[in-house]
C-alpha cells in the first residue's frame, strides 16, 4: 500500500523526508525563509509548518492564565508570542512553490483547516495531540486529502479507535511513531514498536525528538516510509522544540553511533506512556470541557460538551460515552469531564489516621475548594512563575489553624530554570532574584497561616545539563556555587529545604540530566557541609537507584535522619515517576518503618502524577492506601 501526496509516492522504499520548521521562526517570516532554503540545501522533500486559532484551541482561562498548570502556561505564552500571520503563510506557500519544495502544514483548529484548504495545501499532518480529536479529524477526512498523524502521548487502544475511524470514510493516512519528548531519551523510543504499529495500518513512519540522526536512520533501516524531524537555525534558541530539533549540517549527515540506534530500537512491546509524555500529553492534548454551566442532575448531550486543550480531563474519544450520562457536580464554564464522570460513584476525602502530619499539595486558585472537602494537618502551595505576581487577598481571607509548606517554581518566564548553582553569572543572578521573591512571598503567606513558625519551602536548586551527565571533577563547583547563593538569600524565619532529584528529570517537555542532590553520599556531605534539611521525594530517588544499581531501603535509612518534608509516589523503572501508592514496585510497609524510625515527625504529602485531576481522586486513594504504614 502507498500514500500520494503530490509528486510523491509514500511507502514504495524512498522514506519521505519531513523538515519540520513548525514554530521555530519563533514568529520570524524572514527566519522561516532562511529555514526553507537551508532545508532545501539539506535535501529534505518538504517542509512544515503549524497553524493555530488559539481561541479555538486553548480555554479561555487557559489564554488568560488564570490559575492553569505550570506547562501549559508555559506553552500558551510561547504560542501567543511566535505564531506567523495567516498571510505570511500563504506567502511562504508560494516561496516553497517557487522553489520545488513540498510545503505542509498542521491545522489545530477548524480555522487553520479551512485557511490551508483555501491555499491548496496538498495533505495535512495531524499533530500528536489531536490523534484522538474526532471533530477535527471528521473535518479533515471530509477534505479528501491525504493524512500524516503521529502517535505520539497515545495509547495502542486510541492508535485502533482513529485508524477504524479514518477507514470507515475512505480516508488515506499513514501513522508516525513518535515519542512526544523534546528531547526524547533513547531508552524511550522503542523503536521496535513500528512492527506493531504497520499490525495497526500498513503505512507507517517516524517522527523523531531524540538527539542526534542515529535512532531516524534507523528508523529508516526498518522500514519507516516517512521520516520527520524538527529544523531549526539554532538549537539555543527559546523555545520547547529547538532543543530537539537538528540545525542544517546534522540533517545532512547519514552516519552516527549505532550505540545510539541499539539503545533506541526496543523490545518491540505494546508503548507505554513515559513520564515526559505523560507530561507532554497534559499539556499538549485535548479534552472534553463544558461548553457552558452545567447543573448536578442534568443529562449531558452533544450541546455540553467541546473539546479543548489541555489535555488535563476527558480524552476525546470518550465523547460518544459522555452523552447520556447524568451530571454527579455543578460544572461552570469550560470546566473539564473526568473519568469520574463516567463511573457511578466518585471517591470522596475522609477523616485520615497517621502518626505525622499529613497534607495535599495544592495551587493558590483550587486551595478554597479542597479547604471545603478536608481537613489536613498543612498545605502545601506549589507556586507557578505566574502565581507570583497574584494578590494572595484573592485567595485567602483571615487566618487558618493549620501549617503550610511553599514549593518554589522551577521554571520562570522566558524559559528559564531555576539554577542556584549554574555558572553562568547572569542566571544564577535570576535565579537569585526569583528565589528571595519565593521567599518573601512565603513571609507573607505566614500571615494567613500563623500556626507555622518556620516555614519550609521545597526547592530543586538546579545543577542540569542538556546532553550528558556533569564530569565528575565538575560537580564540587556546583555545589560551591550553590552555597555562595545561599549565603546571597535573605531567608530569614523559612528554611530552604532542597529535594531528592531524579537522574533524568523532564524539563519543557524533554529529558535532561541532574546532576546535585542524586547521590546520597554527596547529599549527606554537603547536607552537613551546608548545614541543611532535604525534602525526600520517595518517587524521585527510587528512580535514582534504579538507574545506579543501588539498594533503595538502604538509601532510606541513610536520608531519613536529615529528612525535613516527604514527597511520597510510587516508582518503576528509570522513568515511572509519580506513580500512584502500590502501582509500582515499592513497598510502602517497609519504607514506613524506616521512616517511623529514622524521621518520625517529618511531614508528608501524596505527590502523586496529577493526583488533584477529578476533585483529588488521586490523592484520596494514596491517602487510603498509606494509612497504616505512616
């Protein structure tokens, strides 16, 4: 079986080869021409761009960022900042035109769709995030266009539903595997997993975020009949997808390691979700909203509902289920369906029984809701960039018989981490700056909460690297720089408590490396070298032993004695992070003892993978299934 699109005939031995410019003019019409002649130059067969109608993609709360997750307000301002005219690209149509290369677009909205239609786009690519977005595929089945999805953030079970879906109305397509992470580690990629996907549809391909042209080539070897990879002028640029992206001479290059393409082609086992896609998937996806208020009681139809990102609620294709079912909750405007929604009976909070204080974490904008539901012994505040320059008033009225715990942002405005510890002077001066703003925001909060006396704030200092871990002689360096920034903070009455890291965190999307606070016997040394406490995140550090061969129960002994806080999720794996209490491989029993022991009074709080989704189901069921243990 073979795709059409233009000259070309996809699926006969030649891949077709994809530079994927997407944003990455970051709103430059000069620098998007610049990117198509050098993608010419590099030999690639097309060249594609992305559109968008915001309104119709985002909630209106979303583009107002009003009180929304930290990834997708990071998404949205970069959106609102580098999208192209719908006039400069019917421009750059013509420019491609003119130069024989292939020009494809993906349309996020029906808007986009009918503007591409009108510039006789010959095929559309339909992004990861709206695989599973029914509205917008009937749409472009009804174009009679030939389709490219990537599968990237899905399930094999969502992959079936739109192949049979897109197969019912005689629509050609062919499907890209894809791991939504920018950039994607090679352990994730499960490459093998194509021979899967051509058991799903015949024409298959790939969409690459890794580093380096190792895993696409072969990818290519095995069969991919596309091959698409992100372009870019330069990968420093801001931006979530530059980092990812190859510049001209990489795209140009056929050889590279084959440890890379060893470690990148998998079992060949059904794709399971990482932790960067999982992340991706909530920021990136759709779901079903309420398409206005909705009353307790009310039987749903087509009119209550729509589809709009992110993909926090409802996917899409639980559309034809949603209808029909009787509203369990009053739902205001553009407020998200949940699983939940489609059970009989939602779990609800209880009274809790533990031997050391307990908590949720919590955004300033839901706080009021839990407060209403529970009663815990803290909260603790996850604070956004954005959540910074909020009016606590708006929030928080009188004073509150409970404690309270901050946990500072690690990503700030203009795609910048928090780095404590970078050498770079002028960003760890940011990030100075940033920290004592987190600092006397907690002052202020002590206010409300005047039960604690010495509020602690959770913080990830910093310490990354983009493409390899830090060498060792480096690492002392680090964490000199570090304590020079503690002794430049102001932390008068909060103590700053830094977190149990993870080896591979996930920043913008991708995967990065961490290199402070992994290793227990660096973070007893310099615990004691700086006189601090640790938050010991549970998820975190078994990950950390996983990935060094090291005896986890044996690193909870060492760290409980300097254990101020605890984050508590379960973990599998190198990248099963945040997993829900007994859904991975620990076990809680054990560990509870330890912790008994070694830090009794250490308070904690269910840090589990978007545990506060559906009213905090997630953190209800931690809570039920750790009672006991702590």
């Amino acid at each position: 079986m073979a795709l059409q699109i233009g000259n070309f005939t996809i699926g006969e031995g030649r891949a077709f080869i994809i530079a994927e410019i997407g944003n990455n003019h970051n709103g430059s019409y000069d620098l998007a021409i610049e990117l198509i002649d050098q993608a010419i130059q590099a030999g690639a067969d097309c060249v594609k761009f992305q559109m968008r109608h915001l309104a119709q993609v985002y909630r209106e709360r979303s583009l107002n960022k009003a009180g929304e997750d930290l990834g997708s307000e990071y998404i949205v301002d970069l959106l609102q900042r580098f999208e192209l005219s719908k006039e400069e690209h019917r421009k750059l149509k013509v420019y491609c035109d003119s130069k024989d290369i292939l020009y494809l677009c993906t349309p996020w909205d029906s808007d986009s769709l009918a503007i591409l239609e009108d510039m006789q786009v010959e095929a559309y690519k339909v992004a990861s995030a709206d695989l599973t977005n029914v509205p917008l595929l009937e749409e472009l089945a009804k174009t009679g266009k030939p389709l490219i999805l990537s599968t990237g953030m899905s399930k094999t079970e969502e992959v079936e539903h739109t192949v049979a879906f897109l197969n019912e109305r005689k629509t050609a397509f062919a499907l890209l595997h894809c791991n939504s992470t920018y950039p994607a580690p090679f352990h994730d990629i499960n490459l093998r997993w194509m021979d899967g996907l051509r058991k799903i549809h015949p024409v298959i391909g790939y969409s690459g975020h890794e580093r380096g042209i190792a895993v696409s080539i072969g990818a290519a070897t095995l069969g991919a009949a596309i091959i698409e990879r992100h372009f870019t002028a330069d990968r420093e640029m801001e931006g979530p997808d530059h980092a990812a992206s190859l510049e001209m001479p990489e795209f140009k290059q056929m050889v590279d390691g084959i440890r890379q393409v060893e470690e990148a082609l998998g079992t060949g086992a059904e794709r399971t979700l990482s932790q960067g896609e999982m992340i991706n998937r909530e920021n990136l996806a759709k779901s079903l909203v309420a398409a206005y208020p909705i009353k307790k009681g009310i039987e749903i139809t087509a009119e209550h509902i729509k589809v709009r990102s992110p993909g926090q609620g409802l996917a899409p294709h639980f559309y034809d289920e949603l209808i029909g079912k009787t509203a369990k909750r009053d739902m205001e405007f553009e407020d998200f369906f949940y699983p939940a929604d489609l059970s009989e009976n939602a779990l609800e909070p209880r009274d809790y029984d533990f031997e050391r204080p307990w908590g949720v974490p919590v955004r300033y904008h839901d706080y009021a809701s839990f407060a209403e539901r529970i009663s815990p012994d803290f909260y603790e505040f996850h604070l956004s960039y954005s959540d910074m320059d909020l009016k606590l008033e708006d929030y928080l009225q009188g004073q509150y018989d409970c404690d309270f715990v901050v946990h500072a942002p690690e990503l700030f405005a203009e795609s910048r981490l928090m780095d404590l510890a970078t050498p770079d002077e002028n960003e760890r001066q940011k990030s100075i700056f940033e920290t004592q703003r987190v600092i006397d925001i907690t002052r202020t909060l002590k206010a409300y909460f005047p039960k604690t006396k010495r509020p602690m704030i959770v913080a990830n200092i910093g310490g990354f690297t983009m493409d390899a871990p830090l060498p060792d002689d480096e690492i002392s360096g680090y964490y000199e720089r570090f304590a020079k920034s503690l002794n430049e903070l102001d932390r008068k009455g909060v103590e700053l408590i830094p977190q149990t890291m993870a080896p591979f965190p996930w920043h913008f999307g991708g995967q990065r490396y961490q290199n402070l606070f992994v290793k227990i016997e660096e973070i007893l040394h310099y615990c004691k070298l700086l006189d601090l406490r640790m938050c010991f995140d549970i998820s975190h550090s078994a990950l950390t032993c996983n990935h060094l061969g090291l005896d986890f129960y044996d690193f909870a002994e060492k760290i409980a004695p300097i254990s101020a806080h605890l984050h508590l999720g379960d973990a599998e794996g190198l990248n099963g992070e945040g997993l829900q209490i007994e859904d991975g491989n620990l076990d809680f029993a054990r560990l509870g003892k330890i912790l008994n022991k070694g830090c009794p009074n250490a308070p904690f709080i269910p840090e589990i993978w978007q545990g506060h989704k559906g009213r905090g189901e997630g953190f209800w069921i931690a809570l039920e299934r750790l009672e006991g243990k702590l």
